[in-house]
C-alpha cells in the first residue's frame, strides 16, 4: 500500500527543520534541517537581531527537498503542511509579496522603548486586562521602531507578519496568521476578542496591515502552482496548522489541558503551561498567549515562563568547577554524591542578562553558603542543577497565582532532562509528576497539519503513537527538596531586595 505523509516545518533561527510523519503509523520516517551550520544573524548594531526571510524559503525548499528523497515520496504523497515557527519576529511585505527589508526577529531588542512607552500611556491595568501582556519587545513594538526610523518602508508595507505566516505566505500565495500569532504580537485584544484597535491606534498602525484571520486547525491555504515547482510537492496541497515555537513544542508533547505543563532545558529553560481561564501576572513576570486550542468558546492560553540561566549555568560549570575533561554524565554522577540540598549551599542562576521573572532585573550568578572545611566540587554541581530547577519552581508559583494547578509536567528526553538530579529536584520541589517524550518541533508541526486536516479527529489520537520513555513521579518524604527551596527562595529574595 502506498504510504501517506504530513509534512511538518520548523522555521528557527539556527535552521529550517522539515520532517515527514507517516499517516497510518504516527511516526517519523524522514528528518532535515538547513543550514546544516547555524543560520547567520545580522546585527548591525548592538542589541539588533535581523535575518533575510528569503533565506528561511531557501532552506525550506532544501529540508523538503531532502526528506523526500530520503522518503521516497511524491508531492502527491504528502496530504497536509504544518508549520511551526520563531516567534515575536516581524516581516514586512509589499502588495507583490517582498519582503520589504530583513525580518526584526525575536532576540532583537531595540523595540523595548516603545514597547515600555506604550505600557505607560495606554495605562498598565489596560494593557494587561486587554492584551494579557505589556506590550513589550514584541511585533507590535518593533513595527513601531519601523514607522519612526524608516518611514518610507513603513509607507510601502502591505501586510506584517511572522516567521511562520510569510513561510504559508510563500506556499500558499495567500497572507494570513492566527489568533495565536495576532497574540504574540500583541495585536490581539482578549477582552474584546479581536485585534487591538487600542493598540493599532497609539501607534498609528491601519488595521488593513494585519493577515486574515485563519483558524490554527484547519484551511490556510494551498500550495501553488509557483512553490509547487519550487519544492516538489504537489499543486493544492493544504497548509492545515500553525503555531509559534513554544505552543507547538506543546502540543508535540500532548500539553493541550489546563494544568499540563510542557518544559525545555536547553541553554535557556521555558516552562510553558496551559490555563483554563483569562488572567495575567500584575507583574508582567511571565508571557500569556492563545494556545493552539484556544477558542472564543473555551479559554485555552498558554503561559510562558523564561528562565535565562539554564544550561547555560551547567555549561559553565562544567567548564570551570568540574574536573577537567569529564562530560556531564560524569557530572551527573559525581554531583549525585553531595546530599539532596548540597549541604546548604544554594545557587542562584541568573547570569545571561535580565530576568523577565525578576521584572527585568539582572542580579547576576551567585552561589551562598559555601564551608570551606566541608563543601566540595560534587555540592556546587549539584547545587547548580537545584539552583536552575528553583528559578522553575519560582516561575511556576507565579503560574499557580494565576490560576494554574500544575500537576503534570511534560518534556523531551533532552539537555537537562537527561539529568537525574534535576527531573527528580524538579519532581518533588513541583509535587508534579514529570512525563518524557521523544519528539521534537517539526514533528508537532506535522501531527498538528493531521488534526487541522481532518486526518486524525482528535489530540489524543494524533499522539497516541507519542513514545513516553519514562514518567518520574514525586515520592515522600519532599522534606529535604522543600527546605532547600526555602533557603533558596530566602536568599534570593535577599539577593534582589
């Protein structure tokens, strides 16, 4: 019998991911990714982060290409697309569909003034009833920056979109998004569920310039005749799911119910989890979005943690304090001989810049506690790891005063999650019970395409061929892990003042 496909794109900053899922078996059975080294970034100023969209298409059609080579598909194989993209960038078109100038992607941050300005003319309380958020470093800001620094651009664009709605652009012909994608850009209003007029409106921004509305699930156009050519699929092909990184990493790991939680711990952590209802931190400490379920009907947001020093702590670590040569399964071991609590030593992570769940601040990496006569390398690996998994467990008590009762963590069996120290920490400090999968972005992308299709009806039967490798559950007595948190929390506190 001839095998059908769902194609699934993940469009990042470091490289354009593609994979083919098998319709009948659920499981992947090509992978690629271009450029096969990281994508350039160009940043002409500090603080500036710029890429060419054209170079996004460029290694779409490569990672297409490959996949089905390697598959030994046809175009007329592969029955829907999806997408999953880097959030918060801008692109701006022209009536002929051109980018207007390199898109102002998500690390770019000289929109932050505007973002900032806006917060405070428009009135705190207003923007965070309205649009969940201050309005920030996203979309919406940088087009601010657009109109005042490059006004005759700003004068030729036709539409603003994401990463991921020029890509469907591209396939498709037809410029549209999401009220997911409206959302990260704060330009969705969810008091009023529309776009933000209010915010439209300060900036000086015509509402023409926004997408059409498509639905998240469901028709968002087909593949033209022109990219037909262009990639090797096929003429009419549906472009059928889109979703920004961080709500499709989500969703490829089953995270569509309120409480469920979905975390990564790469360099940076992000603990995203799912609310049933519409509220926000007064703090601005967390991100608040429509997930991919989100519905007019039925709140679904997701709310995003940013944890900055994650990895990247336990990278230094090992460079510096481990014994030299040794990789992090060694560190693994040799940290998993100092006591649950590292005998009172506590860490506080924050060394890669400010803080969005410190409100901005950048107290800087700190370790506390240390006894010369007793403390050795085995208590300051171990308490780094516990340190990374407290500034979790601090953004995920902000989460919980919103209104989220955290009871299940899923993650890929990746990066920190590797550790045994720090799915356990994380486990009894959380009293959730930690799920891990093997799954990835481009993958959710196209198990995302077979719902909005129609293929499969449901999640549940989109994922349930979703490998779980392990589940960790919290185990009495938590005592040790909570007092450490406390002297943990106490000195932080202590620590930003």
């Amino acid at each position: 019998m001839k095998k059908e496909f769902l194609l699934g794109l993940d469009v990042g900053s470091s490289s354009v991911k593609a994979s083919l899922v098998n319709v009948e078996t659920g499981k992947c059975e090509a992978t690629a990714f271009f450029p096969e080294s990281e994508a350039p970034i160009i940043a002409l100023k500090a603080g500036w982060a710029e890429q060419d969209p054209e170079m996004w298409w460029t290694n779409a059609k490569l990672s297409i290409r490959k996949i089905m080579q390697e598959a030994g598909a046809t175009g007329d194989d592969i029955k829907a697309i999806g997408i999953s993209y880097q959030m918060h960038g801008l692109v701006c078109v022209d009536k002929q569909q051109q980018a207007l100038r390199p898109s102002i992607i998500w690390c770019d941050s000289r929109a932050v003034p505007y973002g900032e300005r806006a917060f405070n003319d428009l009135g705190k309380e207003h923007c965070l009833q309205h649009l969940l958020n201050s309005p920030g470093n996203f979309t919406a800001a940088k087009l601010a920056w657009v109109k005042e620094h490059e006004p005759e651009l700003f004068g030729q664009i036709d539409k603003v979109m994401l990463p991921g709605d020029y890509i469907a652009m591209r396939l498709s012909g037809e410029a549209c998004t999401t009220v997911g994608g409206l959302s990260e850009g704060m330009f969705w209003d969810f008091k009023e569920n529309q776009p933000a007029d209010f915010l439209l409106d300060y900036f000086g921004f015509d509402r023409s310039v926004l997408s059409t509305i498509v639905p998240t699930f469901g028709a968002q156009g087909k593949v033209t005749a022109k990219a037909a050519e262009e990639t090797g699929l096929a003429v009419g092909t549906p472009i059928t799911y889109r979703a920004g990184d961080q709500p499709n990493n989500a969703l490829s790991l089953n995270v569509f119910n309120p409480g469920e939680i979905a975390s990564t711990a790469g360099t940076s952590g992000v603990v995203y989890g799912v609310l049933g209802e519409v509220n926000y931190d007064p703090k601005s400490r967390v991100n608040t979005f429509a997930h991919v379920n989100h519905t007019a009907d039925e709140t679904r947001l997701g709310v995003l943690l940013c944890i900055n020093g994650t990895g990247i702590l336990n990278a230094w670590m090992r460079r510096v304090v481990a014994p030299e040569g040794i990789g992090y399964a060694a560190i693994n071991e040799l940290a998993a001989t100092a006591p649950v609590g590292s005998e009172g030593i506590s860490i506080i992570p924050f060394g890669n810049g400010a803080e969005r769940v410190l409100e901005n601040q950048e107290p800087g990496c700190s370790f506390h506690g240390i006894n010369f006569n007793k403390h050795g390398k085995a208590h300051l690996l171990r308490a780094a790891q516990e340190g990374i998994v407290f500034s979790f467990c601090y953004g995920m008590e902000i989460m919980s005063a919103m209104g989220m009762d955290v009871r299940k963590i899923h993650a890929g069996k990746a990066n920190m999650f590797l550790s045994e120290i720090f799915r356990d920490t994380l486990a009894h400090v959380s009293g959730a019970s930690i799920e891990l999968y093997d799954t990835d972005g481009s993958v959710g992308a196209a198990k995302g395409a077979g719902i909005g299709a129609g293929i499969y009806c449901n999640n549940e039967e989109a994922f349930a061929t979703l490998d779980k490798l392990q589940v960790i559950e919290p185990s009495k007595p938590r005592d040790a892990y909570l007092q450490a948190y406390a002297l943990w929390k106490e000195r932080l506190l202590h620590t930003i003042g």
